[in-house]
C-alpha cells in the first residue's frame, strides 16, 4: 500500500508541474522569436537555467549557464550589462520550473527588458533548431 | 395413388429441410468465401501500414544519423581550420576524411555523399565514398540546396531532408546548417535509403524485395524465392521522393499458410454446424410430427376405418401392420387422407358418390354451361318399393341389393356421366352434354338392365325403377330447381305408371306430393294386420247356388279407408313383393277356406294371380304347402289369371298352368275381352272358365254393343268348351238378359257385393243373397 502510493506519487510530483503561460514583467517568447533577438540585439543575453549536467547534451549557442538556484540579483548582474539590456531565460521546456524562477528573480532585480523562452530544449529540438554540443570526447 | 402420396409426404417434408439447410450452407460458404478476400484484403492493408511504419522509421533514422554526422563534422577542430582557409580542396579533403572515419562508425556506413556549403549555398567541397573527383561531378540530390536557399529567418536554422532520384538511383539528403544561431555555411548528408532498407526483413521478420519504379531489382531478402506464391500476401509499399515521384518500391510478403489453414479450419466447422443443425432439425420435425399429427391421425384412422367399413377383412389387418413403427405413421396419414376424401365424395355403400359431390358436379356443369352452352340432363332414379325388401328381408339384404342396382345401373353409363346416391333409395345421374332424346334412351337402358331378377341371398328379387329427368337449362338453371324438377318428373312418372318422365310444367307438386304419401303409408302398414280379404259369391244361373266366393285384398290405411288392389298391387308387382303378397294370400285363403267350408261344404275360393306369379315355379309349391297344411282339396281352389299375364310369356305360363291343372285346380281367365288375347293361344291354355269384363256387363241392357260383345263371348266360350262368368252384374235387367244369353254363372251386386269373412259366413248361413243398401 504505501509502496504503491510512493510509485504513484513520485513521478506525479515531478510530471505534474506546468509553467504558466506567462510571468508578469517578463515576455514570453517562442524558439523563433529567439532567433530574431539574438540575431537583430547583439547585445542580448541568453541565460541556460538548468544544472550543468544537461547542457551535456546540448546547449543552445551563446548561452550562458546559469543555474536558477544560484540566480540573483548579483549573479545576474555579472552576466547583463545593464537593466535594459534584452535577457532571456529557458530551461528544458514547459515542465520545467528554473526558467520561470530565474524570469521572476530577473523582473524582482529591476531588469525591464526580460524575454522567457517557456519552451525550452524540447521545442528547440521539436523544431530542428541547432544544438551546439561541446567536443568533450 | 397412396403409395406416390406417402413419398411425397415424407420426401416432401425431409426435403424441404435439407433444401433450406443446403441453401443456409451454400449461403455461409460463399459468406466465408467473400470473407476471405475481405481477409487477405485486410491483411494487405496490414501488412502495408506495418512496412510503411518502419520504413518511415529505418529513414527517420537515417535522417537522424546524417544530421548528428552534420552535427559532429561541424564540430571538428579540423573541419573548422579547414572552413577558415577557405580553400576547398582542403575542405573536401577533410570531408573525404570522414568516410575514412565513417567506416569505423556504424551511424554513417550508409553515407554516399558529403557536400560544403557557404550560406548562399555555393559549394565549397565535395566527398563521395565510391568516386573520386566529386568536385566535378554533379551534386547528389541538388534540389535540396536550391530550395533550401530560398528559406528565410530561423528557418534557415533548421536541417531539411528529401529523398531524390539522381542516375535513377534514390537518395536520402540532409542539409545541416554549420554554426549555432549565426549560420556560417551548410553541410549536406547524403545517404542511401536503400542499403538502410535492408534491415525492414528482420524489423517486420517477413522477406522483402525492394525495387526501383523501373521493375530494377536492388535487393531481395534470401527468403523470398521459398515462398510458394499460392498461400503468400503480398503488400507493396512505395516511398516517393518530395515531388511525388514514386522512388523505391518495397513488397514484403508474409506466408499465409496458417492464415488459410485458419480460414479452411472455420469454413469445416460452419459446415459440420450447417449439417449437425440439418439432421437435427430433420429428426426433431419428424418427431414432432410423428407424435403430434401421426400419431392421433393414425388412431382416427383406424377408428375411422374401423367403423365406417364395418371390419372388412382387409381393414381388419391394417392395425396389425401398422405396428408402432415409425413408417406406419406416413401409411396412416395417407389411408387418412383416402379415407377422408372418400368420406367426403362418396356414399359408404354402394361406393358411388353422395349428394355433395353430385351437387357440386351439377354446379360445375351449371358454370361450364355459361361458357359453352350445352345441355345436362339431371336423372333422379327411385327403386320402386325397395323399403318392403329392407323390412321383409333385412337390412342386410336390402343393401347387397341396393349394390346389384347401382352395378347395372353404372354399366349402361357412359365415362363422363356421374352417378350418385342421394340417400336411401334415391340415385341421381348427371348426363352433362346430351339433350332431351338420349336422356331418354338412358332411361330406357336403365329400365333394361332391371328387368332381369337379382339374386339376393337366396332371394330373388325384381327391382324396378321410376326415373325423372330435368333437364338444364330448359327446365332450370340452379342446382335445387333441377333436382325439384327432377324430382316431380319421378313421381309423375310413378303416377303414370311410365318408367320415366321428363319434367315438364304441368307436373304439379300436389301430385307428386300425394304419390309420396301413399309411399309412406304402404311401406310402413305391409306387416300389420291391415291387409285383409272379402269374398265375393258367384253364383250359378242354373240352380242359383254359390258357384264359389272370389277372394279380393283390402288394405286398411291408419285413417280407415279401404284400399282396392287397383292402387297397390302393381306397386308390389314393381317391387317384387307381389310373390311374398300373394303368398299370403294363398295363406289366408286357405286358412279361412277351413272355416267357410264348415258353413257350406265343398265351397271353393276363386284367387286372383298376378302375371307375375304366373313366371314364378314356386308358385305350384306354395300352393301345395298351403293346401297341405290346410288339409283342403286342390278342387277347392280356383285361380283367376288376367289375360295380359298369360300373354306376356305364354309357352312359360302355359307350363305352369298346366301344372296347376294337373294338380286339380280349375283356372279361370279374368277381364276377359280388356286385353288383345290371342284366340289361338286362348285355346291352348288349360283354362275352364272365361270372366267377362264388367265393363261390358254394367251397362249392357242399355249398351247394345256391349251386350252383342257379351252374347259373342259367351257363344264363343261355349263353342270351346268353356263356362262363362259374367262380372258387374247390378240389376235385374241385366240378370236376365244374361240367363237368357245362356251365359253360366254372374258375380256382382245384384246378388252381394264383397263380404269380410265374418259377414260372408253370415250370408252363406241365410242361404239368401244379402242386397246391398244401394
């Protein structure tokens, strides 16, 4: 019995969690929105809130990781040059809780110009888009 | 006829089920039949989806591995040195590299072609695996390019794949952008499908034969050969390139044997079910039938047979035979059947038909007569006096009787005449297609045929017939009015005393009616004391003394009129009772001879015979019983004979008479001078007296023709040694013109009219002639 509540729990507590559509003072963008921007504002920063361990199997190129958990104020501060600088913030897609975390950290900073790619590595490969893997072997 | 009908019964009903079973079977099988093709047609289907799937996924798989080969080469150190010196013999060198590489990784076997690309896509190196030079040859698959350039935007970020045809060979390209977000060129994979496409016999585990559009072969599983064509599906699956062109051709076949065991397998046991449920259905309505319609008919039958015929003997041996078999059952519904029909169209006894058949007949010819107008005789034919045989001698006898009559009668018919009994004595004819004149003829056939006596039980009987005929559509055209009809006719006829009357008008009912009255009255009274004799004393001219007494039959009706034998006695003539009629009178005769001789002895008794006593040997034996147990002389008796009986077969009679004679008895000839006697027969008969009619008597004191004939006759009478009687005497006058013509002896009511015995011994007592009140 308790077995069978545990199996039935674990995954649902991991699996049932949807990131809502939006986060205020944040935009939510799509994989070719993100294109655009990172083409057209130079001056951009894409920031990968997932652990290290992912980006492994590929990151989106000029990312920089940085994992929500040790997102703040500072952190952020070191990687953006100024509160209008263009941010943008995924993680590995809708289920996925960092991207959404980090966003509102940036938007409590007072960054005014933050993009949230809420779908993430899963509709970036969805698409075909290119993942840049590093040679590590 | 009953033997065809019990097969049809039987045959009949077996067959019916075996026919619907076999038509439920041919229906399942020709079912199970499109069934079949519908499974092989689904198993097709099947088995194309199923290579369409994993082809899809052997390619998907390919495009995969050519994009993480893009993916790697891109990533290279050497490839990115190679891209910066811009020199593309360096770069298809490196890309050269990659096949070298290649062989060792098993992702990238099934490159063929590797092509560089600067972002307006012009070629910036080339490698193939099997040629060298490939910066002169043309581009594999060089659409792909072209419309790869033609994207915009992050579109252009994304990989884009097709297959192609290039020397009528497919391909598999892919174009791989090189760089992240900022493309610096493009990388295009170009692999054959084919090769890839070899693995589908082991993922689907059927063999496959894979061919170009033109029938060219490229690869065939080892299997393929094997498989015998008869119990094989075949699907066939086709990739075709971006612009719809057909490319590769993959036919996969699968064996089908157990698929068509399968099939076969359920077709065997629909047909084991179809037959099971046939003999089960066969043998459950025969059992059904057997004892709810069988059984209960069969018992019906037998009772049936059982009463109505009476325990023939060979109905007696029906139940013995029909032993509870099963069979029997059949037989009984088929003796049923006769058994009922023939209860429905024919009379019991005689076997000719019964009124509804006749009846039904009549209307039948009534209805044909519509059409084509013909004439139909209906003949109503009465046995005249038949109830004294049935009650004189028996039902029994009556019967075999009414058979001998029916067998005469149906001889003198022709094929389409139908005869019937209506009841009783009663028989109706139904002559279709005659008219008035055969109708006739038939009737005096008829009248033929009865003339002979029937031997019946030791009996020998007359029968005589009355017919009537109607005839349709003269004298009617519904089946009622013509029997009426024909009926009134018969009775007329009887009245007439003529064998046979056609219907006509003026044949009123009363008269018929009244004729059937006296029937009834005469039939039913023969046995009671109601028949009784008076004597009527004829006297001697010479000494005025009784000659003898004529003994004359009376027939007392329930009302209390009198009968004289002018009503009755040719009706018992008819019938063939007059034998048994006259026997009691030759009975009574004596008996009351034995008194009235006590009175006055040596008294004789005159009786009068019928002609047809006169044809009848035994005539002379019941005389001589009578006499015998009467202990009475044979002088005592005198015999009156009309002269017509003596004409009707004289060297017959005249042996008879003789007989008579010689036994001592004194004949007399009655009415005489009413027939057309022959004088010269006259004389040869052994007769001693003549009795001249009182016709010419009554009135001969005032008829003086009459008188002259009287006078002749007994001149004549005398010249042959004969005594003359004169009858109807009534006056004085005439009682003595007689005794002045010399005639012998007078009879009539000048000297006493007819007398019970009673009366007469009275009369004979007073020796005085009693005169009557008149």
């Amino acid at each position: 019995m308790l077995s069978v509540v545990m199996l039935g729990a674990a995954p649902a507590a991991a699996g049932d969690y949807v990131s809502p559509p939006s986060i205020e003072g944040a935009v939510t963008i799509d994989a070719e929105k993100l294109i655009a921007l990172m083409v057209q504002r130079k001056d951009t920063v894409l920031i990968d809130s997932r652990l290290e361990t992912d980006r492994v199997d590929g990151y989106i190129e000029g990312s920089a990781p940085l994992v929500d958990t040790r997102t703040d104020c500072d952190s952020l501060a070191r990687l953006i040059g100024t509160r209008t600088t263009p941010v943008i913030f995924y993680c590995n897609g809708v289920r996925c809780e960092r991207s959404g975390r980090a966003v509102r950290i940036a938007v409590s900073c007072g960054y005014r110009e933050v993009y949230w790619f809420r779908g993430g590595i899963k509709d970036w490969q969805l698409k075909k888009f290119p993942l840049i893997q590093d040679d590590s072997e | 006829m009953i033997k065809r009908l019990h097969i049809n019964l039987l045959t009949g009903l077996v067959l019916s089920i075996v026919l619907l079973g076999i038509i439920s079977a041919a229906t399942t099988l020709i079912t199970t039949r499109i069934y079949r093709g519908l499974t092989f047609d689904f198993e097709r289907q099947y088995m194309s989806r199923l290579v369409a799937i994993k082809s899809s996924d052997i390619l998907a798989q390919l495009e995969h591995n050519a994009f993480q080969l893009g993916l790697r080469i891109q990533a290279s150190e050497d490839f990115k040195t190679a891209r910066a010196a811009n020199d593309e013999f360096v770069l298809s060198e490196e890309l050269e590299q990659q096949f070298k590489q290649g062989l060792i990784t098993e992702n990238t076997v099934t490159a063929v072609g590797l092509y560089a690309f600067d972002l307006d896509f012009k070629l910036l190196g080339a490698a193939l695996r099997d040629a060298s030079g490939a910066l002169d040859g043309p581009v594999l698959c060089p659409d792909l390019a072209s419309k790869a350039r033609l994207r915009e935007g992050p579109g252009r970020l994304q990989p884009a794949t097709e297959i192609c045809l290039s020397g009528n060979r497919p391909y598999q390209a892919v174009i791989i952008p090189v760089g992240g977000l900022d493309p610096s060129g493009y990388l295009q994979v170009v692999s054959d499908p084919v090769s890839a496409l070899y693995r589908l016999d082991e993922v689907l585990n059927m063999p496959i034969r894979i061919e170009l559009p033109d029938d060219t072969r490229l690869y065939e599983s080892p299997g393929w050969g094997e498989i015998p064509t008869a119990s094989t599906v075949v699907s066939d699956f086709i990739v075709h390139t971006n612009d719809s062109r057909p490319a590769i051709r993959i036919a996969a076949a699968r064996n089908a044997d157990a698929l068509v065991d399968k099939l076969d397998q359920t077709d065997t046991r629909l047909i084991a079910v179809v037959i099971a449920i046939i003999l089960v259905s066969v043998a459950t309505v025969l059992w059904f039938v057997k004892y709810s319609v069988f059984k209960p008919l069969q018992e019906l039958s037998n009772r049936l047979r059982g009463g109505r015929l009476g325990g023939g003997d060979a109905v007696s041996e029906i139940p013995a035979a029909l032993a509870p078999a099963a069979p029997a059952s059949f037989q009984a519904l088929g003796d049923l059947y006769e058994t009922l029909r023939d209860m429905a169209i024919r009379d019991p006894l005689t076997g000719t038909y019964n009124r509804a058949l006749l009846e039904d007949r009549l209307k039948q010819a009534i209805a044909e007569h519509r059409r084509t107008p013909t004439i139909t005789a209906v003949m109503l034919v009465d046995l005249v006096r038949f109830k004294y045989v049935n009650d004189l001698l028996g039902h029994h006898t009556g019967d075999v009787l009414l058979k001998q009559v029916v067998e005469r009668m149906a001889g003198v018919l022709r094929e389409s005449d139908t005869l019937g009994r209506l009841g009783g004595d009663e028989f109706a004819i139904i002559l279709p297609d005659t008219d008035g004149a055969q109708a006739c003829q038939v009737a005096q056939k008829i009248m033929h045929a009865m003339e002979s006596e029937f031997e019946v039980e030791n009996h020998t009987l007359s029968a005589s017939v009355s017919i009537g005929i109607a005839l349709m559509p003269e004298h009617g055209e519904e089946v009622d009015t013509l029997l009426r009809h024909a009926d009134y006719a018969m009775y007329a006829a009887k009245k007439s005393q003529s064998d046979y009357t056609i219907y006509n008008p003026n044949i009123t009912e009363e008269a018929a009616m009244a004729r059937m009255a006296l029937d009834g009255v005469l039939n039913e009274n023969i046995e009671r004391n109601d028949l009784f004799l008076v004597y009527q004393p004829v006297l001697d001219f010479r000494t005025g003394r009784v000659n003898y007494l004529e003994a004359l039959i009376r027939w007392r009706q329930p009302d209390g009129k009198v009968l004289l034998p002018e009503t009755f006695i040719r009706v018992a003539e008819q019938s063939g009772l007059i034998r048994l009629l006259s026997e009691w009178i030759i009975n009574t005769v004596c008996r009351e001879l034995v008194r009235l001789q006590q009175v006055s002895p040596g008294l004789r008794v005159g009786i009068n015979l019928s002609m047809h006593n006169l044809h009848d040997y035994k005539l002379t034996e019941v005389i001589g019983k009578a006499l015998e147990r009467y202990r009475l002389k044979a002088e005592s008796l005198l015999l009156e004979i009309t002269e017509t009986g003596v004409m009707l077969d004289p060297n017959q009679v005249i042996e008879i008479l003789n007989e008579l004679v010689s036994m001592g008895l004194t004949l007399s000839i009655d009415d005489f001078g009413t027939g057309h006697s022959s004088l010269a027969y006259l004389k040869r008969l052994p007769v001693h007296t003549l009795k001249v009619d009182k016709s010419f008597v009554i009135d001969m004191d005032t008829d003086e023709d009459n008188a002259s004939i009287v006078h002749a006759t007994i001149d004549l009478a005398h010249n042959m040694g004969l005594t003359v009687t004169a009858e109807g005497v009534e006056t004085r006058s005439v009682y003595e013109s007689l005794k002045a013509m010399g005639c012998d002896y007078y009879q009539g009511y000048y000297v006493g009219e007819p007398m019970e015995s009673a009366v007469i011994i009275d009369w004979l007592n007073n020796g005085r002639l009693t005169r009557s009140s008149r």
